[in-house]
C-alpha cells in the first residue's frame, strides 16, 4: 500500500501539495509499518528479512562475528527507525504507533542497548573487540555507525527522553557512547560518526579528548574536493550529502561554532557552496538519481538540505529545498512496491538485490529517516513557510538545456526541459575490475532520475519473445540503405546468441583470446567540458599500477540534446581483433511496442511501453558511424523498476590491430520521453553531415565536426586531453 497524504495544500505548495502536517503524515505511516512487527514495549526493532545471501547477520560469518552482527542489527533498527520517530516524538509527545507510545518505547530501549547485562546490551567497542577476538586498534564495527545516529536523535527529541532520564542512566549512556567515540573508525566519512560522538558529550558536560576530535575534523575538511563535494574515500557520491553535509553542520551547532571557529566557518562555506547547484541534481519532479553506494538509502539524498538550513548562515532556498524533500519522498513513498511487509525494502523502488552491499541489513533502508530530520525545523520556519518554487525548472525555455559542471568531485548534471529529466556523468573512478557492482554504480556513461540503472542484462526466451533481436545488421556506415527486419516481427532472428551487453556501457570482448575474454570500463578519467562538449577518458580492467598504453580504452566525447545524450567516442586500442557493444538505458518492458526508422546512414529503434505505476515511456537509440549492428535483448529481473526490461545495443567489430581504415569513432544517440508523444525525424536523426579532415572517414585523426540539423555546429576535438584528464 503506497503512502496517501490526508492533509495537501497546492496553495503553499503547488507542486507536490505537501506540508509538514504531511510529513507528520508520512512518518506515521512508516513508523506503522515497522511496529506492526514488535510484539511489545519490551521487543526490538528488527524486521522480516526477505533476502539472506547478501544482507547481514552474514551465515557465513564465525559464530563470535555472527554475534556481533545481530547485535549491530537491533541497535541499527532501534537507531534508523529513531530517525522517523524522534522528530514525531517532539511534535506529537503522547505519539502511539500500534498502541505503544513511542516516547516510552524508544527511552526505555535507548538505555537497555547502553546498559551493561540487558538481553538487549550491544557491547562497548572493547566488549566487541573481545567477542570477536580483533585487538587491532583500528578495527571499526557497525555500531559506531549507529553511535551517531543515537545521540542525534537525542538531540531532537531532548525535552521528551533525554531530558527524563535521571543522571546514573544519563551516566550509563555517556559511558557507552564514550567508548565508540574515542576508538578506531574507518579513515574516511566514519570520523564524523566519532566527532558527533565526542560534540553531544560535550555538548551534556562529559569530558572528551580534544586532540583527537580536532584530528577528525582537520581530516574531513581534507576529503573536500571542492563544488560543495566531499571525496568519499576514493568516489564521490551521496555520502557527501547525506553524511558530510548533514553531520558537519550539526557538529557546528554543538561544538564547532564555539570552539572550533576556523573549522566551523570552512564547514559551513562548503555547505552554502553545495546548495549553489545542489538543487539541479534533482529533477523536474524532485526526484534523486540511483547512484552510487547505499541506493537502498533514497531520499536520504535530501538530508544536505536540512543541513545546510541548520548552518548560522545559509544559502538554501527554503521554498526550492521543501519542493525536492517533498519530490524525492513521493517518489519512493508513492510507489505501491516501496514496501515489503510494512518495510521499504531492500532495493530503489522495490527489491532489487544488484544495489544491495553486504554491510546492510534488513533494518538498514531505514537511513532513509535522516530526510525526517526536516521536522525538527519548527512550524514557521521558511522551510514550512515559503511557497514551493522548482527553480531552474521555472526559468528553462521549451527544450531548453542547462548544464552544470563540477571539475572537483568531476560531475556533469544536466537539466532537459523537454522530458523533465536530470542526467548526471560522472569521471574521477576507480574501480577494480570485475567489480560489477561497483561499476554499475559508479562507472556507467549516464545515470538519468528516470530510468535507475540496470544491472547486466540476464536474456530471456518465450514464445512471443526473442531473448535477442536483430534490427539492423552487417551495414557499415558508408551503407546509404539499410534493410530493417520484418515489420511484423522486428525481432527476425532468433537463433542469436545473448551478447555481452550493459546498460549505458561499453563492454569489450577479445576475439583473439581463446575464451573470448570479456572486460568492462572500470576506470573513468576526467577532462571536463570544452565548448560544450564533455570528455573523459574510460578504461577496460585497467589496474592503476599498469602503464595506460597496455590498457583497451575508450575516449569520451558527448553532450546534450534536448531530449538525451549524443556520444562521439574514439576508440583508444592496442590489440584487436575486438567486439564492442555499448547498451541504452533499461527500457520497463510491460508491453512496448517496438519501431525501426533509418535515415541516411543512420538507423534507430524506438520502444514505447509504460512503467510499473502506468506512466507512459518512451526511448530511441540511433547508431551513426562506426556501428554495425542495432538490436535489442530481452533481460528479466535486472531492472529496478519492472520484473522485464528491453535493452537496445550497437555492436561493431575491429578487426585489424594496426587497421587505420577501420572505424575509431562510434556516434550513438539515446534520447527519452514521458510520453508517446513521436520524436521528430530531426529529434531521432539529429546530424546533417560529419566532417573529418580524415578522407578515409574513419576518424583515425582529427578533430570530428557535426553539422546539426538544427543549425548549429559541434566540434569533437581530442587534442590536449591526453594531458588533463584527471581522477
């Protein structure tokens, strides 16, 4: 059952009706779902756990790890679901979720995890250490994670728990959050979990060990990239936003502004900086983009708001960040198959295991509370007050395009007002090969707010349905005419073999090796945007201390059209012969019908279907130079969305090692509507003619210019970005 809001006002907020008696609304209805599973006022959080292979308490684990993990579990579903509760509980003190006051409930077990002897006691870092017989100093453990989330709960809800304790259970409490507070962490955005830690005891007169809190925070400030961003070990992603930028303005606030000034202020130029484009990352529809680890997280992405409207000085924009925390909750929350058993699940929509790592639990999705924290705001501040507005969204002419790029974290975000669609891409990877699920979330070429990415397509075979397809096929670019398969059945050939295909990926296969080895970008290298164009650089299983000319690679060159992305990529190879393949987005495959079109010597396939909530899609891919074949494959339970999805690819052969008549630049278009609403010719065939001072027209050299249909000009220049390109 999808969260339906009582209480709308599209007065106040004409775009998603929401106000905080909604948000007030939609907490409830949470906090509903996860105490239908607690027996009583004596009984943890912890839920029904739909998966077991990924998810911990891990099977394979040591008994003394296990323990430990099922420790870490019922402080993780106490300490993420206090995040819904505790602003709840400061609005509404006599709050009762299926007939327990939750007040009560959340005092009561907030103090039995802490206490040393309660069935419900999870252990000190040392306890922990001795259980799971690791001395090593800098062993981190899951409840420091959760450490932070407790005393920022506390925080929230202070007059009505913290405030009632009496000292010796106060006393009880310090003493446990001492212990992770002051231990090892993890070097990277869990140094923030032990300043908060150390923030709110001295915050409540507990001493604490400045020199180390003074070294957490100079450490932050040294992951700053720049543009708002904050590496996130060796990525950039939400954990910029909803740790980094959520957790330092709460430090400022507690400890910070009075006795780290200098700190403080560069904490808070940081946070302004984000919210200067931060706004952009989001949506017509205020919608987050699947990206990055912990997706399962949501719309935890809106949490950098929040923050940043915590800071003494701000620069959000109240009524904007009230548009996109509104958005991006509906977008979730919406949706019929968020929940599994009253519990958003472990997936973006509904369950969908390719997102899921190994350090979350059943309880984990449950982070997604953070974007609750909104509610500690009071009722007339601007956030609660200020009319909706959907900022660049309202300024954009009709098909117009506003880019956004950030060299720091080397992100580039696009606005498309013809679809309402945001696409981000993203440079600065490093990945190691084969890790397919880190390279689904960080190293696909575009990642778009309406169409999550797939991970690799898994083809199918029914009656009616072809696991592959055939559209187009042996046509070569010099080919003015291309047949296209039957109209009755555009899916002619049947006895095709699946490819090796990915989403909004190249993948590479070796010819010449014995098994056809397969191998996947798992690096992507930065340049940033030259007269409109964005280059990159990616490259195939590519191990850092291994020199770049024994590396398969591919360089980057696209920019935006109104209603997608056109590539222009150079092949950058030292061995061949090679078969590359370079899919669309997943295309929700609930009946789609399917049409071939071909323009000179361009071709392209457009699907029309519909989502799982109904909503109208539509999607073309059009293959240019260098592509010999256009076809489609039939995957199932790989997309985020729908149980089956339709991925369309081009495919091309290199054949000759050292072949410089032999095609180097691929041109490849994929373009979306929220409609079906045909494409224009000149939408889906938007180049006029390509030049190349190459005469073999094989783009072996030179710079690649297009002479669009709509007038204007691009010029693709690979010159110089040998020298730039950055991670």
């Amino acid at each position: 059952m999808k969260f339906e809001p009582r209480t709308l006002d599209f007065k106040l907020s004409p775009y998603s009706g929401l106000t905080r008696e909604s948000w007030l609304e939609a907490g409830r209805y949470l906090l509903e779902g996860i105490f239908q599973h607690v027996d009583g006022l004596h009984s943890p959080v912890v839920v029904p756990r739909k998966e077991t292979r990924i998810t911990y308490p891990h099977h394979w684990s040591s008994p003394e790890e296990q323990a430990a993990q099922r420790t870490a579990e019922i402080f993780e579903g106490l300490t993420r679901s206090f995040f819904i509760a505790a602003p709840l509980i400061a609005n509404i003190p006599d709050l009762k979720i299926c007939g327990l006051p939750m007040a009560d409930y959340y005092k009561s077990h907030v103090l039995r995890v802490c206490t040393r002897g309660d069935e419900l006691y999870v252990g000190t870092y040392e306890d922990l250490q001795e259980t799971t017989g690791h001395a090593d100093p800098y062993r981190a453990f899951q409840q420091t994670v959760e450490t932070c989330a407790l005393v920022i709960c506390l925080w929230v809800s202070r007059d009505k728990i913290w405030d009632t304790y009496t000292r010796e259970e106060r006393d009880i409490i310090a003493g446990f959050l001492t212990s992770y507070a002051h231990a090892g962490t993890i070097p990277h955005n869990w140094r923030l979990f032990n300043m908060l830690d150390m923030a709110f005891l001295h915050m409540e007169g507990y001493p604490v060990r400045k020199e180390i809190m003074r070294d957490h925070a100079q450490a932050i400030l040294n992951f700053y990239a720049g543009d708002g961003w904050y590496r996130d070990g060796h990525s950039f992603d939400y954990y910029s936003c909803w740790a980094f930028q959520m957790y330092a303005p709460i430090w400022n606030l507690w400890y910070g502004y009075e006795n780290e000034p200098y700190l403080a202020e560069k904490f808070q130029e940081h946070s302004n900086r984000l919210m200067e484009t931060y706004g952009d990352f989001f949506d017509r529809d205020g919608w987050t983009n699947m990206w990055g680890r912990s997706g399962i997280y949501r719309n935890a992405a809106t949490s950098a708001f929040e923050g940043n409207l915590l800071l003494r000085e701000t620069c959000a924009d109240p009524g904007h960040a009230r548009r996109i925390c509104s958005g991006s909750l509906l977008q979730f929350l919406g949706r019929e198959d968020f929940l599994y058993q009253g519990i958003p699940t472990l997936g973006f929509y509904g369950q969908f295991l390719p997102l899921v790592q190994s350090y979350s639990c059943a309880e984990s999705p449950l982070w997604l509370g953070k974007a609750f924290l909104c509610l500690h705001l009071p009722g007339d501040h601007p956030f609660w007050t200020a009319t909706e507005n959907n900022g660049t969204w309202e300024t954009l002419g009709k098909k117009e395009v506003k880019v956004t790029c950030l060299d720091g974290p080397a992100l580039c975000f696009s606005n498309h007002q013809a679809n309402g669609e945001t696409i981000l891409r993203t440079g600065k990877v490093v990945k190691e090969p084969g890790a397919e699920h880190d390279i689904w979330n960080y190293a696909k070429l575009n990642y778009n707010t309406k169409y999550p990415w797939e991970s690799s397509p898994n083809a199918y075979s029914r009656s009616q349905e072809n696991a592959v397809g055939m559209l187009f096929s042996g046509c070569t670019a010099q080919q003015a005419d291309v047949s296209s398969a039957s109209s009755s059945n555009p899916l002619a050939d049947s006895s095709l073999p699946a490819p090796p295909v990915e989403t909004q990926q190249y993948v590479m296969q070796d010819d010449a090796a014995a098994d056809r080895r397969i191998s996947k970008p798992n690096v992507t290298l930065w340049h940033g945007q030259r007269e409109g164009v964005l280059y990159r650089r990616q490259l195939f299983d590519c191990r850092l201390e291994r020199e770049h000319h024994w590396v398969q690679a591919v360089d980057l060159a696209d920019f935006t059209v109104p209603w997608g992305i056109l590539r222009v990529d150079r092949l950058k190879l030292f061995r061949g012969p090679v078969t590359l393949t370079l899919g669309s987005y997943g295309f929700p495959h609930n009946g789609t019908e399917i049409i071939e079109k071909t323009c000179q010597n361009a071709r392209a396939v457009i699907l029309k279907g519909r989502d799982s909530r109904g909503q109208e899609k539509q999607m073309a891919m059009t293959v240019y130079e260098g592509w010999e074949t256009l076809a489609l494959l039939y995957s199932q339970g790989t997309n985020p969305d729908s149980e089956r999805s339709i991925v369309a690819y081009a495919s091309m052969s290199r054949r000759e090692v050292y072949g410089g008549c032999e095609p180097y630049v691929l041109i490849s278009q994929v373009i979306t509507k929220e409609s079906h609403e045909d494409f224009l010719e000149e939408e889906l065939f938007p180049i006029a003619e390509i030049l190349s001072p190459d005469l073999k027209g094989c783009g072996c050299f030179g710079p690649v210019t297009l002479r669009l249909k709509d007038g204007s000009t691009r010029s693709i220049d690979f010159e110089g970005v040998e020298g730039k390109l950055m991670l």
